[in-house]
C-alpha cells in the first residue's frame, strides 16, 4: 500500500480539508461532521506516526456537550474514517441506537472524561518505546524541548493494583478505567504497566501531538542512558519550552496531515 492509498480512505475524510485550516479554539465552528473528520485523520496519523499499529484508538468529546464523546467502532486505526465514529456517554455506552462494535478498552476514555473536565481528548496507544519506563520504574523526563510537558510528572499505572494478578492487561471495565484515570490525576501522559500509554489534550491534536512526541522522548532517553548521566530539562526551562507548544503543534500537524490535503 502507498502513501496515497494509506490517506485515501472515504469521502468524509475530505471534509477535514477546510477543518484543519481553522485555529483549536474555532474548531467546534466546523460541526460534528468536520470534528469527526479530525478524529478520523488523528487515527490515521498516530498510525502512520508508528505510535499505533493494528491496536489503540484516539477520542474526542463533544465540545457542545461534554456529556458525550466520539470514538471509532473497533477496527485498525489506520483504517478509520468519519463514518466509522459511535457517539458515547460517559459511562461508555454507545448513543443513538448505535450497535456496532466497539473496543472493549472504551472505557479507559469514559472515565478519563469523567474525572478530568479539561480534557477534551484522549489517546490510548501500546507505543513500544514507553514500555520499558513502566515496567522498570525508571522515570520518563522531559530531555528535550518537544516533550516538555512530561515536566508535570508520568505516573505508571499498574492494573495489578486494581484486578489482582492474573489480569489479561485490559482497561475491560469501568472500574478500571476509573482506577487508571484516578492514577493520571492531573498529569498529561500515563504509562501503564506492561500496556502502553495513555495521553491526553485540551485538543484532538494536542493529544496526538503529545503521544507522539512522548514515544520520542522514551525513544531518545533510554538511548540517551546508555551512555551515561543525562542532563533534564529544568522546570524553568520546560516551562519555558511549553509556551511555543501551540506553535509547534500547528507546524507537526501540517506535515502530518500534509498528504490528506494533496488527495482531499
């Protein structure tokens, strides 16, 4: 498969087209239809990113009513469109009559919704660089300006604590998902123990933005320890760092969702 067919992938796509043009705090001024689009292409970036594979899944709520939020029915994330979206409460049921499949992890984003107001978007991932910080208790820090906001602290998730060994490892219920939200607290990054990560944002694309360039950090700190003592960024200066995120983010996304708009 190429590029081009990897992005083709339904007419409701195109209708990120004119959505990605608008600034995050306009978005909702798309309406659901070009919402839905960006969740979709979200999907499809973290797959191309390489920070899913056939596994994991992106979420939005519904900036017009924070009682719902959006998630794809359960297939590749690579494959999502527009079309394949089911509207959820915050108990992880689906809405509108809506009988599809959904992924049986759902409710790591319900209850994520439910304890955190702010966040308007969740990203669950099994990114292979983040794995090694959860299970070996080494902590993942901020060692470069991109991965800034790691600053306020990575917390690891362990659903040992909540379902006694012998867990398959699933966020299968919402007791799970609620003891995982509980263990992200106000942080914007979560490992979970031999599981992956999750990340949350304030946008779909700060979401992305921060799963991707968590895996980097990992990626870059756990080479980085190889050869010997590293030097974190400061408070001060991931502070500092985190002020230009909004600008970094818009420049990442283009380059990331560049080829939807060739092909749109």
């Amino acid at each position: 498969m190429n590029r081009n067919q990897f992005l083709a992938g339904g007419t409701a796509i195109a209708a990120a087209s004119l959505f990605l043009r608008l600034p995050a705090d306009a978005q909702h001024l798309a309406g659901p239809d070009g919402l839905l689009a960006d969740l979709a292409l979200a999907d499809r970036i973290l797959a191309r990113e390489g920070i899913v594979d056939g596994l994991g899944h992106a979420s939005v709520r519904d900036p017009q009513d924070h009682t719902r939020y959006y998630l794809s029915r359960s297939m590749a994330p690579a494959l999502v469109t527009a079309g394949d979206v089911i509207a959820y409460d915050l108990d992880s049921k689906p809405l509108e009559g809506d009988t599809r499949q959904g992924y049986i992890e759902r409710y790591i984003h319900g209850e994520i919704y439910k304890a955190r107001p702010d966040v308007m978007a969740v990203v669950h991932a099994h990114t292979p660089s983040v794995i090694p910080f959860g299970d070996t208790g080494v902590a993942l820090r901020p060692m470069y300006h991109m991965a800034a906001f790691l600053q306020r602290g990575v917390p690891i998730f362990d659903i040992d604590g909540v379902g006694g060994d012998g867990t398959d490892m699933l966020v299968s219920n919402p007791a799970f998902g609620a003891a995982l939200a509980k263990t992200l607290g106000q942080a914007d990054v979560a490992l979970m123990r031999g599981h992956g990560m999750v990340t949350v944002g304030t946008t779909i694309r700060e979401a992305v933005y921060r799963a991707y360039y968590t895996a980097q950090n990992a990626q870059l700190q756990a080479e980085a320890l190889k050869l010997g003592p590293v030097r974190y960024l400061s408070a001060n200066e991931a502070a500092a760092a985190e002020k230009a995120e909004t600008k970094f983010l818009a420049r990442c996304w283009q380059v990331w969702s560049g080829d939807l708009h060739t092909n749109a």
